[in-house]
C-alpha cells in the first residue's frame, strides 16, 4: 500500500469535515450554496488525488488522470462564482468566459493531448505531464478566476465599513493566497516547468489550508450568514398581512404580495421611499399597531402598521414594517357604535314598560302575601318545635358519648333502644347491630367465681323497679369472648307521669384498677420484704463479722498448722459467700444503691462469664474491644445483672449453642441515639448478650422488667426486674430484642468513667504493726471482743463506746487530757440511739480534722456510697476481717489535709470478688 496516498486523505476528510459543518448550518442561501459547490470540489480533487495514487500501474492510469482533471480545472471558476455571490455581484462576461475556459479544458483534456500529454510514477504517486496548451490553460482555468476574485474581494474591503465582514473577507483573501502560492511554486513551477519531481505535490496541502481558513471565519465570525432578504423570505411568502423590507436609506428592497394589494402596486419602484406611503410617518421611530392612513386621493385606506429595525452582529441592515389594513374593522366598529345606540334607546323603552308591568303584578300579589303570611308563621312555629327536639337529641348524645362509663337504654322488654360508644367498645357490638335485641344477649355477664350467667343490673332494676348497684366487680363477656372486669349499676328510666318506660344499664372496665390494686399489694409486700431484708441483711452482717473476725484471729494463731489453717480458710470462704446471699436479698427487695467506682469492665465481664458458664455445655465467643473504657460503677452489681442475663441465656439453651457476649466503645455525645434511649450525651460502653435460644413472644418481650412477671415455672419474676433497677441507678440503659427460635439479645448502655483507670496503689502490709489510738463505737458486744482483738493483734490502742453520746463524751476528755484520738470507727445504725451519721455531724463541730471510718451491716445504705459527702474519710462494709480494718485505718491515718484518702469503701466481698 502507498502509505503516501493517506495525505491526500487527509486532506478529503478536512474538506469533507468544512463541507460537512457549513451545510449542518442549514443556511439556505445563494452564498451558502456556492461555497458549498467549491469545499465540494476541495474535497473531491484530495479524494481523487488519493484513488489515483492508491492504483497500481498500469494504461489506464493516464484515462483515469485526465477524467479526474475537471476537480482542478473547474476549481478556479467554482471560486469566482462563490465570490460573485458573496459579494452580490452582478454575471457579466468575465464570469461566463471563465466557465466556458473551464469546460473547453475539460473537454481538450479528456479528447485530446494538449492539456495532458502522459503520467509519471513516482515514489509517492503519480502526476500529469503536461502538453502544449497546459501553461494556457492553467492560467485561464485556475489563476485568473482565483486572481480576479482576490482582486474583487480586496476592493470590497477596501470600501467596506463594517469592520466585521472585513475581518470574514481578509480571512478569505488570505487562505485563497495561501493555496495559490502552494500550488504555483509546487505544481507549476518545480515539476512542471523545472521538473523537479523528488518533492510530493503539496497542491492538497494548498486545499486543506484553504478550508481551514474558511472554517476559521466560518466558525468565529459567522461567515456564510443568511442575509436580510434570506431572513423574511419565508415571512413575505406565508404572512398575510403586507410586509415591507427597506434598506437604512429608506428604500423600499422586498415587498409581499399582500403589501402590493394594500398599497396597489404591481412592482417595486426602486426610487420610492417608505415613508411616501404613510401619513404622519417617521422613519426612525418605532411603531407597534400604530394607526395611520395611507398617502392615497381618497385617503380612505386605515392600516395598522409595526415596525421594528433588522440588526445582525450589531449592525442594522435596514426595517421590517408590517402593515394590516383595518378599514373594513374601523367601519364594522361605527356600525356596532350606532347598533349600540339604537339598543340603548329600546332598552330605555322595554324598561318603562317592565317598570309599568312590576306596578300591576306588585298590586295583584300583595293579597297573596297577606294569605301567606300566616302560613309562614304555623311553618316557623313547626320548625322551632322541630329545633328543640334535635337539639335536645344532640345533647342527649353528646351526653352519652362524654360519659366515660358505658351506657345501654332498654325499653319495658328489655330489648336495647340506646348505647353509647364506651359500650359499643367493651361489649363489641355496633349500635345498629344491637339496636332491638334483648339487653342479656349483648350484654352478657357471669360470676367471677362461679363463672354462672347473671341478669344485668338493668334488668334486676326493671323487675324491681328500683335502682341496683353492682360495685363488686363481676365478668363481661364481649362479642369477641374478651372477659372484663365491670362494675354495674340499672335504674328504671320513668316518663313525666312516673310511667316506668324503660331501663338504663351503667357499667365502667375495672380491669386496669383491679390490676393496679394487685401492683399495690405486690408493692406494699416487697417494701415490707425489702424492711425485713434490711434488718435481717445489718443483724447478719453484724454476725457475719464476729465470725470473720474470729476466724481471721484463729488464722493468726494457728500459724504453721496447715490442716488447721486450711479449715480456716474454708470457713471463711463460706462467711464471705453468706454476705453475698445478704447483698442479693437486698439487691431483690430494693434494687440497691450502688457504691459506685471506676472499675475494668473487661475484667468484670470475664470473671462473670467465666464463672457463670462453669460446667455448662453453651459455648461463649468473648469479643471485647481493645482499650474498652473503665465504668464507674458498683462492680458486685454489674456482675449480678452480667450473670443474671448469662444464667437466662444457658437456660434458654438446654441442649447447648453459642453464647455471644461482645462490649464496645461508644460516644453518644451529639448524637440522637442518646434521645432515642433516654440517655445524657456522653461516652457509653456497650454490652450485648445474644443467645440462640427459643426465644420470647412478642407480647411477653414488653413485660419482662416487671416485677413478679417471669417465663419459668419456678421463677420469682424478681431477676430482670432488679437487673433493670441496678441499671437505671448506674444511669444507663437495658433493653431486649427476641425473635422466637432464633434467640435473645440484651444490650446494656453503661456510662464510662470520666477518668482513665489507674494502677491501683499497693494496699499496706497488713503484717505491719499499727500505731495510734482507736475509739470505736459499736453496740453488739460479740463484735466488741473481736473488733477489739484484731485491733489490738495490729498493735492499736482501743477505746469502745455504745452509742454516740457516750462517743462524743470519750472523745472530748481525750482531746482535754491531751491525748486525742488518731481515727474512729463508727457504726451508721445504733438501736435506741445515736447512730454514725448525727455523731460524726457533732465530731466535725468539734474537731475539723476529724478521721472518721463509717462502718455498716447496711452495704448498700446511700452514705456508704457517698460517704466523704457526710464527713467521713472512709467506710467499710461489714462482715470485714482483720486485715481490711487494719488497711483501711492506716489508709485514713496515713492521709493529710491536702492529701486526704482516696474515697474507697472497703469490702471483704469486694476482695473475695478481685482474688
């Protein structure tokens, strides 16, 4: 393949692309479709340029070259006839001699060897040799046409004022330039007069510069434009209405058909102004509908005439005026004027005869008025009659849809006559449907115990005649099978004369309180278990103490007697797990208040699911967040509602699945979940359960957290009910979501601790000796002797008083002889006496700086959680052994004023909870 033939190609699809664009314009007009007819041309000497060179050689190479010779010869005139159009110019003899030098060549190139003698191949094609008449020819075909256009075109700039088609004619001037001195010195000069043939034709070349410059103008200032007279064509041919174009000069350039009819003139008169033909007529203004006549003998003709000016790119190339003649409307309006007045003089006519006809009929009806008159009356007395009646009617139903008890009215049969909507609601029929039927068919009730039918108290009142009142309450059956609790009432409903006419039945839905009296009692139960538990948790505790204390003592006697040793050890596992039955019974009775620190979450969470699961066949998959946020909470409550919700899960799970417990990060500060769940904004740890158990129905998943309600055979209803009160206490969040088959899953919003959990400081050597002067104030004297023992084992001097007077009494003598006390343990509860609380309220007056340790069988009493907020340094739950007192008295003693304790309330449970 001649890879050379892809430049005259190129050149073909450049032309072809210019040809293409420019008549997409869609302009149709005579300039248009002359540079259509030479890009055309461009376009089909590149192609022809590219089929020869793409042949191989051979004798019918030089016929085909001189049949595509017409693209060059008739290339020159096609320009010449695009700038006789473009510059409006009329054909005169130059024009056709260049059309018949076209064809007379065509016709010796094809005939004859004079324009073409042969063809020569080269490396890049092939090209004509030229024969006698070819130097003639080229000049007559090709650079006259070319060269007298330019020649035109420059003289049209030269005279042109507007500076836009300039810059169209000088792009123009220039790409014609540009291809004529491509193809003189490549086509002419170098190969057909030097014969230099090693250099390729650049005459395509010459073409697509050409198109590229018309394209330019084209493209940027709107060459080929359609002008005015194209612009009103189709107006002047289609409109009715006359349409006159003119030039800026006035003169008149095109006029519609309809225009000659109007102003009577069968040709265009080029000397004739526009404004010869109108009256009061300005050239320069605009008009719109502007009424005039036109310049006639008669001067009879009335048009309407518009006129506007015909701007292109900011030039006005003259003024479209549209003229309509309305001399038939204006004559058409003063007839109508003149109708109008005779109809006005007729209806002045009609109207004094009506007005005499109105005085006749007005005479004639006034009798009929009068008979009237008393009709009107006995029909308004019927209305009002009528008025009250509904009206009464209306309040009697607003009546009975007020009441919020429901209302059935019988007649003397009993069969229904009236009910309202309360009782439609409880007995579940419609008033239309129970309208006539006996009161004991849609109204049925039975004995609570006996579950026999029983007549309403409507009928009992009926057949009595007098009022029956039912305030026990007795079982309505509904419609439907519902059963409710009502309490009823009948009366017998009598007419003005005591006439009995019927009987009405009252009765309200005591469900709800019969319910809410249950709820009472259960509460009124649980506070007094809750007082029972309190007392039997302090008595216990109190006991509980003396035991560990006794047993921590025997654990220091027995020294190295391992057997002994272990005994003890064992013991006192079994007196720390008493305490935890003694804060459970307190947990289930009263929710506890807890005694809230900031404690590791994730430990508390694997310790209770460790210890929960033991020996169970459910599988737990653990995934706790990495760096999960301490909580600051009561870690022996926590770990009751963790364990609570694990032992339901493993029971949900009789034959064994998969456990998920999972705990994450979660800041709900501006967010609107924390709305959603009640929750203050702030950071949250998240805890979810989820087991795979058989579920809870949807209608038993909304009463779980009450009390008493539970799903067990052997429940107490009490689990879920206190999880949900240590949670609300904690203030967080728990809630439950159940699909039956599929599993239960409790999520638990927990607030997280504002500070970062801390190395916890190393607790002090319990083996070293205690200093310091201790008064304690307790009343059991059990726990006397053994408080007493263990502080003196540790090295304290120990001074005991029963209540808090004789306390306050101790230690002032103290402080007055010198020797003051060092710390005091008081006791929060003291039986017909002074307890801890109002003691140390009088020590503070005494002595600021008063170390006091607050101690209590109570764990979960409100100062033991907040105890620094009552005045004292420190508590400690009871039971406690020896080695948790003597802690917490040097952590007290140890403190200063600047540097007090830190706010720990010690407890033995809570150590056999961390060990």
């Amino acid at each position: 393949m001649n890879y050379y033939a892809l430049i005259p190609l190129t050149a073909f699809i450049i032309n072809f692309f210019t040809f293409t664009y420019i008549h997409a314009l869609k302009r149709k007009s005579s300039v248009n479709r002359a540079y259509l007819f030479f890009a055309g041309n461009l376009a089909a000497l590149s192609l022809a340029s590219f089929t020869v060179w793409s042949l191989d050689p051979g004798p019918w190479i030089l016929p085909i070259l001189r049949t595509v010779s017409i693209t060059w010869l008739m290339l020159g005139f096609f320009f010449l006839n695009f700038t006789y159009a473009f510059l409006k110019k009329q054909k005169d003899y130059l024009y056709y001699i260049s059309l018949v030098s076209s064809i007379s060549s065509y016709g010796l190139c094809i005939s004859t060897n004079l324009i073409v003698y042969d063809f020569k191949q080269h490396y890049w094609g092939y090209y004509e040799v030229m024969g006698a008449a070819f130097p003639v020819s080229i000049i007559l075909v090709l650079f006259f046409p070319f060269i007298y256009s330019i020649g035109l075109i420059y003289k049209q700039i030269i005279n042109m004022p507007d500076n836009h088609t300039k810059k169209q004619l000088s792009l123009l001037i220039q790409g014609t330039g540009v291809f004529l001195l491509v193809t003189l010195f490549s086509d002419i000069i170098s190969m057909q007069i030097f014969e230099v043939y090693q250099f390729l034709t650049v005459s395509t070349t010459g073409t697509v510069l050409q198109s590229l410059f018309v394209f330019r103008a084209v493209n940027k200032y709107n060459f080929l434009s359609i002008g005015v007279e194209e612009v009103s064509h189709d107006l002047f041919t289609n409109i009715k209405d006359g349409v006159i174009l003119v030039d800026p000069k006035e003169s008149i350039i095109q006029i519609n058909e309809s225009a000659k009819e109007i102003f009577k003139l069968n040709t265009i008169i080029e000397t004739l102004k526009v404004s010869s033909l109108f009256e009061n007529y300005n050239f320069d203004k605009p008009y719109k509908n502007y009424e005039t006549r036109l310049r006639e003998p008669n001067g009879q003709t009335i048009v309407s005439l518009s006129q506007a000016p015909v701007i292109q790119y900011k030039v006005e190339l003259g003024k479209l005026l549209i003229v309509r003649d309305i001399t038939e409307n204006k004559r058409a309006e003063e007839a109508l004027r003149q109708s109008t007045i005779e109809l006005e003089k007729l209806a002045g006519k009609l109207a004094e005869t009506n007005l005499s006809l109105e005085r006749k009929v007005a005479a004639r009806t006034q009798s009929l008025q009068d008979s009237n008159m008393q009709l009107r009356q006995q029909i308004a007395e019927r209305e009002r009659a009528e008025a009250e009646r509904a009206a009464e009617q209306e309040r009697l139903a607003v009546t009975l849809r007020s009441i919020g008890d429901g209302v059935i009215t019988t007649d003397t049969d009993g069969h229904v006559v009236l009910l309202n909507q309360v009782a439609e609601e409880l007995i579940g029929w419609q008033h239309a449907e129970a309208l006539g039927q006996p009161l004991h068919q849609v109204c049925r009730i039975r004995d609570e115990s006996t579950q026999t039918l029983l007549e309403s108290a409507a009928q009992e009142a009926l057949r009595h005649n007098e009022i029956v009142n039912r305030p026990g309450p007795t079982l309505l059956v509904a419609s439907d099978g519902t059963e409710r609790l009502i309490a009823e009432s009948g009366a017998p409903i009598r007419a003005q004369d005591g006439t009995v006419i019927g009987a009405v039945l009252v009765f309200r839905d005591v469900t709800e309180r019969r319910k809410i009296e249950e709820e009472l009692v259960k509460a009124d139960r649980l506070e007094s278990i809750g007082v029972l538990a309190g007392g039997i948790a302090h008595d216990f505790n109190n006991i509980l103490t003396a035991i560990l204390g006794n047993v921590s003592l025997a654990k220091l006697y027995a020294g190295e007697n391992e057997k002994l040793s272990a005994r003890l050890h064992n013991a006192e596992k079994a007196s720390l797990r008493a305490q935890d039955l003694t804060q459970q019974l307190l947990t289930f009775s009263k929710g506890g208040t807890p005694v809230k620190q900031t404690a590791s979450l994730k430990d508390l969470i694997q310790e209770s699911v460790d210890f929960s699961l033991r020996g169970s066949n459910v599988k737990c998959k653990l995934d706790l967040e990495e760096g999960l946020w301490p909580g600051y909470i009561d870690a022996g409550q926590i770990s009751q509602v963790i364990h609570n919700l694990i032992i339901n899960a493993d029971q949900a799970m009789p034959n064994g699945g998969i456990l998920s417990v999972a705990a994450v990060n979660t800041d709900l500060r501006d967010d609107r979940r924390a709305r959603l769940l009640s929750l203050d904004q702030g950071r949250y740890v998240h805890i979810t359960i989820a087991d795979e158990g058989v579920g809870i129905e949807e209608e038993r998943l909304q009463k779980i957290f009450d009390p008493y309600f539970t799903t067990k055979p052997q429940g107490s209803g009490l689990g879920l009910f206190t999880s949900y009160s240590i949670i609300k206490k904690h203030d967080g969040h728990i809630e439950a979501q159940s699909a039956v088959g599929v599993g239960t899953t409790f999520s638990i919003y927990l607030p997280a601790a504002m500070q970062a959990l801390t190395q916890a400081k190393p607790a002090p050597d319990s083996a070293a000796e205690g200093t310091g002067k201790i008064l304690v104030m307790e009343d059991e004297e059990s726990l006397i002797e053994v408080i007493g023992s263990m502080l003196e084992h540790y090295g304290y001097d120990v001074v005991f008083a029963h209540h808090g007077d004789e306390t306050l009494r101790i230690y002032q003598q103290a402080n007055d002889m010198g020797t003051p006390f060092d710390a005091l343990i008081l006791d929060l509860t003291i039986p017909g006496g002074m307890g801890g609380k109002e003691t140390v309220t009088k020590l503070l007056t005494l002595n600021p700086q008063v170390k006091a340790i607050v101690a209590s069988g109570y764990a979960n009493d409100p100062i033991m959680s907040e105890f620094r907020q009552y005045g004292f340094q420190g508590c400690i739950a009871k039971p406690y052994q020896g080695d948790t007192l003597h802690q917490v008295l040097r952590q007290v003693m140890a403190a200063t004023p600047t540097e007090p304790a830190e706010p720990i309330c010690h407890s033995d449970n809570q150590d056999e909870h961390e060990r």
